[in-house]
DNA sequence: TTCTAAAATTGAGTCAATTCTGTTTTTATG
DNA sequence: CATAAAAACAGAATTGACTCAATTTTAGAA
C-alpha cells in the first residue's frame, strides 16, 4: 500500500523530530516554543499535537532513539563479556555511559527524567519505563551469562542484583546530569567503587 | 528586634505553606491554581512570588518539613539499632517508606522528585539533593555503627556502601509513587531481597 | 471523472504560571 | 512627629502550552 496518506505522515514526523531535535539542542527545551517547532517543521501547531500528545512526547521519542542505540551496543558486551566480572559490568556500563550524551544533552535528559516521573502514564513515561526495564534485563542477562561461564556463584539471585546495579548506576546517572559540571570519568570510578563491593561477594 | 515586618512576613510564609499544602492534598499539584492559594492565604498573586520562586518552591517547603521528620525518626535507629545486619538496615529503610506517605500523596512526590531534576538549581532542587545526601549519610552512619558494634566487617568501603543502598532504595521508591498501585510491603520486602545480597557480603 | 465520508490540518482562542509596574506599608532618621 | 528610603504588595499584562471548531485533503466507490 504505502498510499500518499501514510507516507506525508512518515515524512512529517520526521520533520517534527528533526526540527524539535534542532532546537532543543540550540535553545533547550524551554527555550524551544512549539510555535517555532511547528514553523521549522513547516507543520501548524495543531498538527504537532496531532502527532504527539504533549511538547515532553516529543522529546520522549528522540530519548527513545538513543536508549534503543545503547541497548544495542550493549548486546555485544552481553554475548562475549571479558573474562572479570569487575571488567563485564564496568564496560557495560561504559558503553551505556559513554553513549548517553550523544544525542542529548544534560539538560535534555534533566527534563526527559522529570517528565518521566511527572507523568509516568503518558505515552513517553510509559516508554521511559520500559526502557528503563529493558536496561535492567540486559544487566540481568549480564549476569547470567558471567553465571554460565562459572565467573559468577550459581546461588546468586541474578534478578535482585540486576537490579541492585542497574538502580544505583541510574541514581548516580540522575545525580550527573543534574551537575553541569560532573564529568564522565568521575561519574564511572564512584560507580566502579560501588559495584566493587558487589564483585567481591558475588564472584567465584 | 523582631519588628512588625518580619512577624508579617513569618506569618505570611505560614499561611501559603498551610494554603498550598491544603489545595495540593485537595486537588493535586497541577490542580492547585496560584491564584486559589493566593485567595486562601489571603494574600495577592504577587506576593506569592515574592516568597517564592516558583509553585514548585511552595511544594519544596513542604516535602522538606516531611524528610527532616523522617531523618529525625531515623536518628533512633542509627543510635540503638537491631543486633543483625540485615534487621537493622530493613529498620531504618522502613521508617522512612512507612513516613512518606503521611503528609504527601505520591503525586505530590512525583511532582516534587520530578521538579527537583528539571531544575537542580532552584532553592527547592538544592535543597533536595542534600535531603537526599542527609539520607545517604545517616546509611552511612549505621553502617559505621555496625562496624563499630562489630555486625559489620571492618574492610567494607562503607561509604560506597551507603550509597550503593541510598541509591537503590530510592530508585525503588521513585518506581513506587510512579505506580499508584504499589503497595508499601511489597516495595520493603523488594529492597529486602535486594539488600540480602549485600548482607550476606558485608557481614562478619 | 465525480462525489462523499473519513482523516488530517489549521490557527485563533483558552487557561494558568510567571513577570512587571505602580502603590502602599514599614522602618529609620532628623 | 514628619519624611524619605527601602521593602513588600497588588493585580493587570504577558507568555507559551495546549484545545477545538472550521476547513482542506485524501481514499475509494460509483
């Protein structure tokens, strides 16, 4: 099919992510009016709310485009981790790291989090949710496999450390991007500290 | 000196915080209109402002008067705390989840978490990261305190430890305002069951 | 091709937070 | 006491997200 109908819808969706994109980064989020969105994306402003429920959906999607790139680079780590259960999380968590600033900036991630919790049952928080969730499992999966490879106790509840390592690193994740000025590699070593703890009990 | 001017002024910042946590309790954070807590204090739209920056400053006061009460109860438990890790660490974690809900409703915590990320500047977003630090280090504190009572080992980072289970707690507790029905006991017995895993590592 | 119902778009209008400016009250001084 | 400066107040005006009724465009049947 792909009728006329289907692809103008494609083709203005596009455009609504790209010039919001735009603008968030040049502006901010606050600084971006949906009037100029709309104008940028040669679209009326009723018609961006066609597309998306509120101004936080709209950013909601471009977080989703970066959570579901991380995720994806992640599955490599999970399939052939190093051979150190310390070295296993720490690049996981690198590579969630380390990607998280390329398309967003702090300030973006500051309002995509607190939209999250603001309305955790709009289209965007539910979406932030299940992100989050599936950032869990990939952990979890983690962890299982390092369990397969005998570098991890068998009695170990993979579930609840999942989420113990998956909740601490996205606190300390939050607590970053609300410093402008806390750096990367700072914010790796205080959570390489932590895990260490959990290394020393949980290894074989 | 206590001149007429700073009487007024003690009384006004009084009636706004009763005014606003009256509306907030009565119809919600959005729902509570400036011009209706203005009307209820008796005071203009202006003045408002005057006192604080912004509505979610009016909410920031309230949550900190809520979180000093429970770091107070806290203080009991890091004085005399169980004889066993784990007890001792589900007693603390307890009397702060068994607290917040007695002044705010969880969209009020919603709300208040989710102002302090979008604007971790503002006087209630500073003010919230060190309730949140406050917390952290009365963890902190009991932990130091086991190990003094000899629960704990003496090699354990402890302060690494104190935020490894800040942050999981409170990551658990974002996920439990975020979903009307959670219940209180199932999130104790999840942060219990995560907790374990530390417990079992850390203890002599 | 022509016509009609459904879908999508438009932009002026609404609503509520925040800002701004002129007025009133308080304080301190002679 | 009178009065000028400082502080606080009031509420009208502004701003920007979001809504909605009217209009335009598309799909598909005749």
């Amino acid at each position: 099919m792909s009728g006329l109908r289907a692809r103008q819808k494609a083709d203005r969706h596009r455009r609504i992510i790209e010039a919001a994109a735009e603008l968030f980064r040049e502006a901010g989020y606050e600084g971006a009016k949906i009037e100029a969105i709309a104008a940028q994306a040669e679209v009326s402003v009723g018609t961006i709310y066609n597309y998306y429920q509120n101004k936080g959906d709209i950013l909601g999607a471009i977080v989703s485009l970066e959570v579901n790139e991380v995720l994806n680079a992640g599955q490599g780590v999970v399939a052939r981790p190093p051979a150190n259960v310390g070295d296993a999380l720490d690049t996981l968590i690198g590579i969630y790291i380390e990607h998280s600033l390329h398309y967003l900036s702090k300030e973006m991630w500051r309002q995509a989090m607190a939209i999250s919790t603001q309305l955790p049952d709009s289209p965007f928080g539910q979406a932030y949710t299940a992100l989050d969730r599936a950032l869990t499992e990939q952990i979890r999966a983690l962890i299982a496999r390092l369990q397969a490879l005998g570098l991890v106790r068998q009695d170990i509840d993979g579930a609840a450390l999942g989420e113990l390592i998956f909740n601490n690193m996205n606190m300390m994740f939050i607590e970053f991007v609300k410093r402008d000025a806390a750096k990367i590699p700072e914010l790796r070593a205080a959570i390489r500290r932590q895990n260490r703890i959990l290394v020393a009990a949980i290894g074989t």
